[in-house]
C-alpha cells in the first residue's frame, strides 16, 4: 500500500518551494516531526495529504479516505466482542471479567487473535483498537491539525480549580488553541543544541550514577529493585534542566524530592484518595517550581553570577512575552514530571535486553570504545551506531510507550471501515512489533536489525510507523532530545564502566502510567578491569 517515491499527484512547484523552507537537520519536516510554523505545518499536510519521512521519502496512502470512502462498509460492522446494555465492554475489564487494566496489553493481544487488524470497544466512550501500521499513518495524516489525545481528567480537574495556580490545565491536559500556545513557547526544546547545551551537565550526573552503582551494590555485585535507582537518575537529569540545579538524589539515604505516587490518571471520582495523593504532588510540584524561579532570578540579577549553562531553560521562558507568569512554573513541572518514568523505563528494558544477550552486550562495549576512546562528547555519541540499534530494538521489543492515541476530528476510513469523528482511536505498536509479517524472528533481541548493512525487507523498511517511541506530528514528545541523551549517556556510562547480568524470571510489562517491568530488576554489576 505504500510507494517510497515523491508521488505522482504532487505538486512538483509546491515541493520546491517546500524545500526551500524544510531543514532536515530538524527546523521544519514536512509531516511534523518537529514544526515550528504552523501555517507551513498545515500546507504541507492538509493539502498535499502525504506525509514525509527522512528515511523513507514521501509516503503515499493508496487506501486513503478519499479513494476508498465509496466503498467503505459502516462503522457499527467493525469486529468487536459482545457488549452488555449501558455498560457496553466494562465487562471484560471487571475483576470476574477474562481481562485487567493492569495486563491491558495481554487483553490487545488477544483481541488482536480473536477478532482481527481493527477492533471496536465500548469502555464508556467509542474506541478503536488499530494493528495495522496503514491506519496509524492514516491517523496521524488525518488528525494533524492540533491534535486531540484524550485527556488526565483528574489532573486537569484539579488545575482548573486552582486558578491561583494555574493560567490553564497545561500540555499534557489541553487540546486546541490553548494547547498550542503552550507548544509554541518551548518548541526551541526540539532543537539538538539545546539539548546537547547541557551535555556536560548531564554526562556528569551519568558519571556520579555510575559511582552511586559501585556503592550501593551488594558483596555478589547485585543492585536489588534497580528501576527506581534509575528513576533517581532520570529524577536528577531531567530536574537539572527544568531547574536550574542538581537535586543530590544519588547519597545511598537520600531524603527525596517529588516521588510521589499519582495513581491512575483516569480516575474521575474527585473525592477519591488517589486523587487527593495526585493533588498534593501537584502541590508540592509548584511550590517547589515556584523556588526554584525565585533562586533562577535572583541568581541572573546578581551581577557576580558566572552563568554556567543551567539555567538555559528557565532564561528561555522568562523571555518569552506571550507566557503568563503561571506558565513558567507549570511547564517546568510538566517538564519535570513527564520527563521522569517513561524515561527510566525505557532504560531498564534497555539494560535488561542488554543482559539476555552477552555476545550483543560485549559488541556494544567495543563500538563505545572505537567511538569514545579518549572521552565522551555528544559527537562520538552520535557515531555509536550500534547503540542506537540496541535502543531502538528495545523500543520495539519492550516499549515504555504503550502507542498512541488520538481523537478523530474528520470521517475516516480505517482497513475499509466508515470511522466518525470523536472516536478515540488507539495505534498499537507495542503487538504491531512483535508480528513476523514486519519483522524476522520478531521475539528476539536483535539490534543488527536496524543496520543499514544488515537490512532485510522484513526487518527496518518494512513500516515507518511501526516504532515510534516518542509519538510524531505536532503532539510528538517535546522532551525527546532530552530523553534520547538521558538514555543514551546512562547506558554508555553503565556499559563502560560494568558488565551486567540477569539471573531472575523473564521480565514482560504492565500498565501504569506507562509500561513497566512487570518484576523487579535485580541486576548484576561486574567492575570491568
């Protein structure tokens, strides 16, 4: 269904002129992966309705709305499993039901078995559930204009309430013109030279990870329960940049700053306990915030401040005139918190694949020494190929991102069915990945996968849109940069520094606010001599 080649239909004077304005070195791509006009955004998708990849040119849909709606059968004829009156599908979901929240992904999988590429669900609001790596494109083609995903009803429920706090519910609870004003004013995010301003920062946080490993072990080289030392890693790393200064989260007894647990973002009871926990960490976060900006001020109007970089972030806000003074404090919390579990988790899944393949950890260690033998910089980072590799086949194997999610705003047509707006449709990579029609033995951890010189027609062109950690359009990750050097510097600095081994039971995932190791990380840390 898809062609590589600049289409036919394609406007060879607009595309010009499109080259003009597109900097593949991340300024502007046609499809959004990181925008920065949004007039030339909507030109570029609405119009020419084919969105580009850099890897994989421009891709045409041949099942798009337009050429297959004639023929389209009616939305209430997608496969779904038996409904009850009122409550329609909870049923599944109950605590007698064959299905749980917390193994939502098992309950995909076998929806997947049982009923096909597309299947239709009633949890008190119309879903779809997509397999098919076609109709994700077709989602992002078709909602990328402001994005709608659904929404943290709590959060946004206790932002809205506390208009002493809050100017609005923030990125990750708006839609629309609100959210986009927000989005606007720390795109700069998107940029590599902003992230790679605070290298030096982060690289020294990755250093001091390294020595908290070396203590904390026990006398067999075992860290238990290793996951939430990494959060304290990406806790550190994330709070830098977001504050201006080191949080000192790694002593072996840290009193700590803002973990706190915020429960089930679907939670709409308000009266509810795990609402009033989310509350007073929403508290906590911008009185803590609201310090920090205090200090970042102080600091930049002493003359006798020698500016070192840490503050890049705040300075970046305070000099945007269109952010209300509630803005600052709320999108450096929203920053901060986002940028924490998803982040962890994905290097835990990293480190613990690393672990099931000894001969790919030893290939990884040698390519970090080629590449960084007499230190580390962002440039030999860049070089390290096969660490990317690994990154990216843990991505695929062991998501920390459980796929996407968006709203329709227009009529669609998804695998041949009539699809209305205000359906919430769900892409799910996360089984998408794991099937042997886009990937050979699609079970194995194998970063060569993703080399160029190793590449089959099953395993890297097969899709473009089948591993997309951090989402794509206009509602791609903002913090992206950030979490990809995060990453990227934790498991160098652990790979040089340690072999790791993992003797416990297979690790699989479950549902929280993200994906998470669903036992504990219990790894092995051997000194390299």
């Amino acid at each position: 269904h898809f062609t590589h080649t600049t289409p036919p239909s394609l406007d060879t004077g607009l595309l010009k002129e499109a080259d003009k304005a597109i900097d593949l070195k991340n300024k502007f791509l046609i499809g959004s992966r990181t925008c920065a006009s949004k007039s030339f955004y909507q030109l570029t998708t609405l119009r020419i309705q084919h969105v580009f990849c850099p890897k994989y040119g421009f891709v045409n849909y041949s099942d798009s709305s337009a050429t297959k709606g004639k023929n389209a059968k009616p939305f209430s004829s997608v496969p779904a499993p038996p409904r009850l009156p009122l409550i329609g599908h909870l049923h599944l979901f109950r605590k007698r039901g064959p299905y749980s929240f917390e193994r939502l992904y098992d309950a995909y999988a076998e929806l997947y078995t049982k009923y096909g590429p597309i299947v239709r669900l009633d949890l008190g609001i119309k879903m779809l559930l997509l397999f098919r790596p076609e109709d994700i494109a077709m989602l992002f083609a078709d909602t990328n204009e402001l994005p709608q995903r659904p929404l943290f009803e709590a959060l946004r429920h206790y932002r809205l309430k506390r208009k002493d706090l809050y100017s609005c519910a923030g990125l990750t609870t708006e839609n629309g013109e609100e959210w986009w004003r927000l989005r606007q004013s720390v795109q700069f995010l998107m940029q590599p030279t902003f992230s790679k301003s605070y290298f030096s920062h982060q690289e020294q946080i990755a250093d001091d990870f390294g020595e908290f490993i070396n203590r904390k072990k026990d006398q067999n080289g075992i860290v238990q329960n290793f996951l939430q030392d990494i959060y304290r890693y990406t806790e550190e790393a994330v709070g830098l940049v977001c504050f201006g200064k080191r949080l000192n989260l790694f002593p072996l007894h840290p009193g700590r700053h803002g973990r706190h647990p915020l429960g089930d973002p679907l939670v709409e009871d308000f009266s509810h306990p795990t609402y009033k926990k989310l509350a007073r960490a929403q508290d906590f976060f911008q009185r803590f915030a609201a310090k920090c900006i205090d200090e970042a001020k102080s600091k930049l109007s002493d003359p006798k401040y020698k500016d070192d970089g840490k503050l890049e972030l705040i300075k970046k806000l305070f000099q945007d005139k269109n952010l209300k003074p509630n803005d600052i404090s709320l999108l450096m919390t929203e920053l901060f918190s986002a940028g924490i579990d998803a982040t962890g988790n994905a290097i835990g899944f990293t480190l613990y694949n690393l672990t099931k393949k000894l001969d790919v950890q030893e290939k990884l260690f040698q390519d970090i020494r080629k590449h960084a033998p007499n230190g580390l910089t962002a440039e030999s980072i860049t070089n390290m190929k096969y660490l990317k590799a690994c990154i990216q086949e843990s991505h695929r194997l062991t998501p920390a991102v459980g796929g996407i999610a968006r709203i329709l705003q227009r009529p669609t047509v998804l695998s041949g069915y009539k699809v209305p707006p205000k359906v919430l449709c769900i892409g799910l990579q996360p089984i998408i990945a794991r099937q042997e029609q886009y990937f050979d033995d699609p079970l194995d951890f194998k970063p060569e996968r993703w080399l160029d010189e190793t590449q089959t027609k099953f395993e890297r062109k097969s899709h473009p849109y089948i591993v997309t950690p951090f989402s794509h359009g206009l509602r791609r990750c903002i913090g992206q940069r950030f979490a990809e050097q995060e990453i990227n510097l934790c498991i160098v600095k652990i790979i040089q520094k340690f072999r790791i081994e993992y003797n416990g039971p297979e690790i699989g995932f479950v549902m929280r606010m993200s994906l998470v190791p669903d036992k504990p990380l219990n790894l092995k840390f051997i000194p390299r001599k």
